[in-house]
C-alpha cells in the first residue's frame, strides 16, 4: 500500500482530496477544526520537502450549483491560521483562473479550490470532470477518508489519470486503513465489538462480519430493542424496527452457532417521554410497561459490559448505550467510553468509529485515552462491511 511516506515531494505539486467538510456558525466561523487539523500532517510533508498543494474538497450539500452558504472561502483564514502558510483561493475548482492559479504555484505554496460539488458531476463520478481536476497537479494524494466509501469524481475516479508512481495515500487515509486492518485481519483476542445506535438495520451487514471476527459483540442504543422483541420481551413504546425482528432472531442464532458472545442488554433505564426531565426509573429490560420506553442500559448491564470490555485485547465501538445528548440518558455511553479508555490503558487497542462515538469520547474528553478515532463514521462502516472503499482501491491497486 504506498502512502505519502513512499514519496519525495520536491519539485511535484500535489493535488488532495481533503475532508474540510467542516460545521460554520451563522457568522461563517469554523466551530471545529478537527478535520483541518488531521490534513495538516500530509499537507506539511508535501511543502517541508519542496512541493506545491493544491486543496479540494466539498462542504455540505448544495443543491443547486454555487451556494455562498456553502463556499469554501470562508475556511480559507482558518487553513492559513492552521498550516502557517497564506492559501490562495480558487472561486470556481475547474475554471482558467484556478487553472493558472495551481500552475502558478511555487514551492511552499497552497491553493484551495472552491466547492467541488458546485458541479452535480463530482458526486456522479464524472470522467470528463475528473479529468479536469487531475490538470491541477501532478501528483493525486487522497486523504479524505470520510468520503473515500463514494465513487465520486475527486475521491475515486481521479486516479486514473495518475500512473502508480504519481499517487497515493495520505497520512489520515492511511492511518484509518491500518487501524481497521488491525482490528479486522490482525486483532490480538479476545476482539470485542461494541455496537449501538438507533437501528438494527444500519448495523446488519457490520455485525455479520464481526461474526466471523469478534469474541464478544456487545449491542446497545435503540437497536437493543429490536433484539429484545425477537428474544419475546416486553419492551413498551422503546424504538423497535418491527420489520427486522426476524433478521435479529437469525442474528442470535448465528451468534451461538459461531461461538460468539452477543449480549444484550439486561435492564434498562427507561422514561415515560422522550425528554431529559421525563420521569425515569430502571427495570428489567424484557418488561418494560405500555407507555414507557427504553432511553439506556441498566446499572447491572453496564457492570457486565465494563468486565468484558476490560478483559479485552482489541476493541471497535460503533454506536452510543442511550441517548447519550441527554444528561439522564448518558451512563451507558459514559460507562463504555471509561471502560475502553481503562481496557486501552492496560494494553488493548481500540478503534473508535460513526460520529456519536465520536462526539461521545469527545465529550468525556477520552479522544487522547483510546488507540484510534477515525474520522469517517460511514466509510468506516463500509469498509468494515466490504473489506475495502472505492476511494482506497482506486490509488492502491
């Protein structure tokens, strides 16, 4: 797999898919930086070794060609403030003007390119645009892992037009894939899965993998639910995917074929509405009343996941216990985050991945206590799910 680490810079001016997609304010403040401050490293070698950067990305969806709301301009100090470097702008990605902006670029020298999907043929996979963005430089480094599970014009379709010495991985690409390989193909046992969220449904296809890979596989959030239904409890008015309580019926029954430990949660904390000051009380989670429905796990089950999750070796989490955005409702979350971080302290490794994960060690400012956040919730799920990303393959194969 070559990576930026295989490649001298000098004289080459690069041209990078980075992840900017960054959340604004009303005033078009950056409110965070992380996805600036992951690129920084790969942007930095290019320059320290004598190359030229062109930047391209997307921010949020626009609709209908170019949006002042969704134009990259408003980044472009906050980039400057980061790398250190005054970044020149290109206010259409594939007009001449960017055309002689890139090819006037010296050594040490950044240009970012405005919205790519200002032109519908970015998210389509065009080739004829594609082509057009390869003209800026020559050298493609993708290291935009969020977005690299699209088959888009700058994360997959680019890369034809580069030879196998003029393109690769950067550090943040490069980075994910290891951590994901690592805990798929190389993980130290016993492997842990910790698997939440809203529905079974976004997490069938990652838990029949895990099946195949993982010791234990622990399920919270609202998909718990689900499970209990299949299992015959009684759960209230808790979030269920009615539709797919067969599917989690086969899902325990494989769980014993394979030999794989899938707990469910045992009790829950539950609340007669959906609010952070709703009346709340904790009970066995396969009764739970009409009328009431489950917002967390229990005390005993959050006992149960610490001691599996601290006698682990490796550990991917995937999805919060509860609703974790509501301080009555965050325990499980809170447990789970301060189990890994105390697993991680004595050795596992473990790969924290989807955006509420994220946003959960976050919170409890546990980011530095675990191996590995990745920056790609849903990129990471499909490449756990498939075993690669079109964006991946594209510049390593």
């Amino acid at each position: 797999m070559k990576t930026i680490d295989n490649f001298n810079f000098s004289g080459k001016r690069a041209v990078i898919r980075v992840d900017f997609n960054v959340p604004l304010d009303e005033q078009f403040n950056v409110t965070d930086k992380t996805r600036i401050h992951a690129a920084l490293a790969t942007i930095k070698k290019i320059l320290n070794e004598g190359g030229s950067v062109v930047l391209m990305s997307h921010l949020g969806r626009p609709k209908d060609g170019p949006t002042d709301k969704y134009s990259l301009k408003h980044i472009v100090k906050t980039v400057s403030d980061e790398l250190g470097v005054p970044v020149k702008f290109a206010a259409d990605c594939i007009a001449e003007e960017a055309y002689q902006l890139s090819a006037g670029l010296k050594a040490g020298e950044v240009l970012l390119l405005e919205n790519l999907r200002f032109y519908k043929e970015e998210e389509k996979g065009d080739e004829a645009f594609a082509e057009k963005l390869s003209k800026h430089g020559n050298f493609y480094v993708n290291d935009a892992f969020g977005t690299a599970h699209r088959a888009h014009a700058s994360t997959t379709i680019i890369a034809k037009y580069f030879d196998g010495d003029h393109k690769c991985l950067g550090y943040v690409m490069a980075g994910e894939v290891a951590s994901i390989n690592k805990v798929m193909n190389n993980s130290e046992k016993p492997f842990t899965a910790i698997i939440g969220g809203a529905k079974v449904s976004d997490k069938i296809l990652i838990i029949e993998q895990l099946m195949s890979k993982a010791d234990n596989i622990i399920i919270g959030g609202g998909m718990a639910f689900t499970f209990v239904k299949a299992m015959g409890g009684h759960i209230g008015k808790s979030l269920c995917e009615e539709d797919r309580v067969e599917i989690a019926k086969e899902l325990l029954q494989k769980a014993k074929t394979k030999g794989v430990n899938l707990y469910i949660p045992t009790d829950a904390v539950i609340a007669d509405n959906f609010a952070n000051e709703a009346n709340k009380k904790t009970i066995g989670i396969m009764n739970i009343p009409d009328g009431w429905m489950g917002l967390d796990i229990g005390p005993e089950t959050i006992k149960k996941y610490d001691e599996v999750i601290r006698s682990s070796k490796t550990i991917l989490w995937n999805g919060p216990m509860g609703v974790f955005e509501m301080s009555s409702f965050e325990q499980g979350t809170k447990a789970a985050a301060h189990s890994i971080a105390e697993a991680t302290k004595t050795g596992a490794y473990s790969l924290i991945g989807g955006g509420d994960s994220v946003a959960a060690v976050n919170k409890y400012n546990m980011a530095s206590q675990v191996s590995y956040v990745s920056t790609g919730g849903g990129a990471l799920l499909e490449y756990i799910e498939n075993g690669s990303l079109p964006g991946v393959k594209a510049v390593t194969d």
